[in-house]
C-alpha cells in the first residue's frame, strides 16, 4: 500500500484490532472477462462479513424476522482494492465495530488471502431504520450491551 | 442448433411466434473469467424480459405492491446456450406465453443478437401464489382477460 | 413433489445416488423482495458445488489456468424449485456425473435444507471447448480415469 | 442530505457539473429481502455508468479487447446511499471525469430517480494497467487527447 486510506492511521495496530474473521471462498461467477473477481462483488464479501458479525453479536434474526419493526440500511460504504482477486481464493474477511452511534455504527473491513496478504481494506456506515417509516430507530440498551464486547 | 430443444417442434415457426422482445445490455459484471457471460446470469436476462412483459399486460404492479396478497414464483426454468455472449452486446429477449394453466402460466424465451443470431432459447413455469401461505392462488377473470391477446 | 421430473425415474433411489456435496450458506444478497432467495441465484448455487466437485476430482484448475487450450462451458441447465429458500439457510448442493459424452457429460443437482428438505433439483450439460476454437474438445484418457469414480 | 460527503464542496454546482447521464432500469433480482435494491448492487451501477462513458470517450474497446496490453481496473470505489431504490425505477446514473493523473482518473458518480431526487453520490479512482505485469500504464496523448473534453 502505497498510501494509507483516511480511515488508517497505524496499518500494523488497525490490522491488529481485528478479531472476527468470516471465511469467503471466492467463486467463478464472481470473476470478471479481466480474470479477476470483479470490483463490485467485494462488497458482497463484505456484507457477509458484516452479517456474520450480527448473527454471532446474535442481532441479525431479529432485523430479517418478517414481522420486525427494525432493519439495518448502508448509509455510505467504501472499498480500497490493493491485491487483485482470483478464481478458488480463500478469503477472510474481517469485520470490526470501530464506533456507535445514536442509530447508527462505523464498521471497518479487511480481506486478506491465505498468504495473509492484504487483498482489500475498506468502511462503511450502517444505520438501523423503522422498517415503515424508513427513520432512524436509536439503539435500545439490549443492543448497546451486545454490540460492547465487539468494540475496539 | 445441432438438436432442438424438447420444446421447440419447428424452429422457424417457433421463432416467428415471439411478439414481444426487451433489448438488454449485456454488462461488464456479468462476464466471468472465460471472457464470456457466465451461464448463471442469463436467468437475469429471462427474468428481465418477463417481468417487461408482464408489466406491459399491466399485472406486475399488483404483484410487487407491498400489501398484495399474491406473488409470481418460478416453479421451474430451463436454458440452452446456443451461442456464447460477449460483453457489450445489445441483446433482444423474446418472451411469449406458450400455455396458461390454472394458477400457472409456461413462458417460452428467444435471446437473439444484433445479427439475429440466437444466444439462448428457454422455457419455464411460473405460479401465482398467496403471499402468506405460499399455496397456489388461480388467476381471476380480469387476469385472465390480461393475458389473453398474449398467448400463442 | 407431485410430479416427479423427467430426469428423474425413482426419487429415492435418486437421492441415494449422491455421494459428493458442498456446503452452501444463503447469502442476504441473494433475496429479492418477496423475501426469498431469487429464482436467478440458484444456479451460482450449482456452479460453486459442480467446480467444488471438478476441484475434488482434480479437473478444474487446468481449466481456469490462463494458459490452457480447455474450458467448460454449459450447453443446458435446469432447475425444478421444489421448496422456498431463505436467508441464512444452509444448503448442501449435491452433483453427480450422470453419464459422460465423447466430449461432454451430464450432472445432476439436488439441493437440500438442514431439515433434509428438497429445495431444488436439477440437471445439465457441459462441454469441454478449446478455448480459441470454442469447439467441442474430446475428453483424454486421463480425464477419463478421473472422472470414472464419480460416475453414478 | 443532511451533511455532504468529503468530495463534494457545493452540492448544486456539482449536480450541475454532470453531463453524460446513462439510463438504468432497477432489476427485480437487485432487490433484497428488505424491499429495496441491495447495497452491493449500486455498484454495478456505476460500473454501467463509467463504462458507458468509456464507450462514448471510444476507449472501452481497446481495454475490453482480448490482445490489449491495457486493461482498466478499480483502485477505490466509495458510495453514499441518500435515497432507498425500489424495483422498477428508471434511474440516470451520471459519470464525471474529476481529474486525469498519470495512469489513473477520478470519477464522480450522482444517480437520481425519475423525480429527480438524488439516490446515491460515489467517486472512486480508476487506474490503467498493464495485463500481464499488472502494473500502472501512464495515459498515452492519444488516450489524454480522447479525455479533455470530459474534464470538468
């Protein structure tokens, strides 16, 4: 990496405050006519690595259950592409609460390969929303308590 | 084609009997590493022109409205590849309605290129559906009436 | 099932003929907005679980090397869609090589639940084609002695 | 929007600034669970988007050509999500060149629906890229000559 992205400040300490890892096996489907996984799939490695999280942080039933008031909606979500991807890569995709919000959470990514090389680094914002009226819906205390133990 | 399909009897009078069509790009991101579009995105391009022609008989609206009690699942979709799909190629997907059942319709489709070439042909069944319960749901009259001047 | 597909002669003794399977997690993704996973998705489904097998039996990184005369393209696919998957469901895809061409071979597909439910099942035809020609490319002995184990 | 990304300074000079629109209509498989497209598809927006300008720039063919030295690939990619998507909109998704370096440009993106409200802004760094040593390839005057009139 030539040049640090705004959201790093030491890459050996970021690097390091990770601690949830979600395996990807990257698929042929996800590769593009350039032999590479194409550059709008990484965001789904990272949605499944955001997702992994909430299921063990033991959050996400209750935002896809049908009948629930609540959902979670990316609010700004950025990608830095340092190592292109190829066909049958095992993935980790790590995923860290950086910050909580009122509604709202920063969460920071990093994918590295099985030679533990950076392949992408990235940030994104989610916020939680009333699924009907689409506002911001604040975190309750349950919530506070369980996203605690992931905070960096 | 070497072998027709099981559902094509006479290639000619088959592909005459297609009166509706939806022009498709094909994308950048739908290509996979053999440089050609990856066989699992040609089910987007069916779904693409289905869902046009169903908007045009005038009942997909119904369909995607949040408090409808129905939806349209697909029971079964089978494809042939006749030709291989390059990024950047201005497709043309026929669809037509081959049979309407009780609950069901079978969808008949035509992908051509700018040459008029074929790309893919298929066919699959889809149903109508009670949102809650997931049993069939029969069309009503009025749907019926919709889909008449469509059928072949 | 009520009908049983035609690719399918007893349902038992077809389900006991798969002996390789790959685990598969629903991704969020992979949804649409009728809740489940879309009928366009599966067929990534039964790619990821037809390489594993070629990775398996040991074929599949001679044909992603850049510098291979071979790739396998899909000649025809089929999905029956037997039962609704949804989000966070884990799937095993299972494939089989029903019989092997001159230059071709047909697989099966069954997709099951953690219930051991039938979501889907399917079949289809690939082809090895020379990469430049794109015609048809007979298999080698070799390959043939590969494949020999998994022939039901 | 309640607070402006880092990128844009004044938000109605920088709408003003966009003149090459490509018109996207939102697919029914970009859709998720929670009714609206899913966050990872904005992406292949853009990607629609920066290519069809590369077309009218004359360049995408070069870089798509299978004996080309170049190829183009993404360096960093970033999305603000101002308005939920639904199924069925017909979005214009505007693509500007911001500024042209050495071997790489920034694009600007700003989609908005028929209403013309803002849906999603972006800006990402695309670099030029030798395909076999897959490092940086500096503009040549031709490609320099083929950008300036999309310069902002």
């Amino acid at each position: 990496m030539k040049r640090l992205p705004a959201y790093i400040n030491d890459l050996e300490a970021w690097k390091a405050s990770f601690h949830f890892f979600q395996p990807v096996k990257v698929r042929f489907s996800e590769t593009d006519a350039f032999g590479h996984v194409n550059n709008t799939k990484v965001f789904v490695y990272f949605e499944e690595g955001r997702i992994a999280l909430f299921e063990k942080i033991g959050i996400m039933k209750e935002w896809a259950a049908r009948d629930s008031d609540a959902m979670i909606v990316t609010a700004d979500l950025h990608c830095d592409y340092i190592r292109q991807i190829t066909f049958g890569e095992a993935l980790q995709v790590g995923v860290k609460v950086e910050k909580l919000g009122h509604s709202s959470m920063e969460l920071h990514y990093l994918v590295v390969n099985e030679q533990e090389e950076i392949c992408l680094t990235g940030r994104g914002t989610m916020v939680q929303v009333n699924k009907k009226t689409e506002r911001s819906l604040p975190w309750n205390e349950k919530m506070k308590a369980l996203f605690q133990p992931y905070l960096t």
